[in-house]
C-alpha cells in the first residue's frame, strides 16, 4: 500500500458514547462520530485487518544493505 510518505501511528485511537453516538479520537486531531452500528461493525473490520497486517509484517523478508 502506498503511504504517501506517511509512516503508521502507533497511539491508539480512544472510543467513547455520548448521548447515543459513538466518537472515536486518534491522533492528530483525527476524530468521527459513528452510530454504534457503524462503530461496532469498524471494530470487526479494524480487528480483522490488524490480523492480516501483522500476518503480512512477519512474511516480509528483512532489507540487506547494499
């Protein structure tokens, strides 16, 4: 994937409800509300590509210098 120059967080989102709505913060001042439908269905989706992303991570060969 392309990052665009742009290196992963590794700080964690934070979750919290208020009055009915689920709101995520991240870093950088990233922050969106979500209907606890959405909410629960972007944790399934973030909890199965963090299993592939640290599946693709230890298949990668290390870099030899040249």
């Amino acid at each position: 994937m392309d990052r665009h120059g742009r290196e992963p967080h590794q700080q964690a989102g934070i979750a919290s409800a208020e009055e009915g709505t689920v709101m995520l913060d991240g870093p950088d001042g990233v922050a969106i509300a979500l209907t606890p439908d959405a909410a629960e269905a972007t944790a399934h989706s973030l909890i199965a590509a963090a299993d592939e992303a640290r599946g693709q991570t230890s298949q990668q060969t290390p870099r030899i210098p040249a």
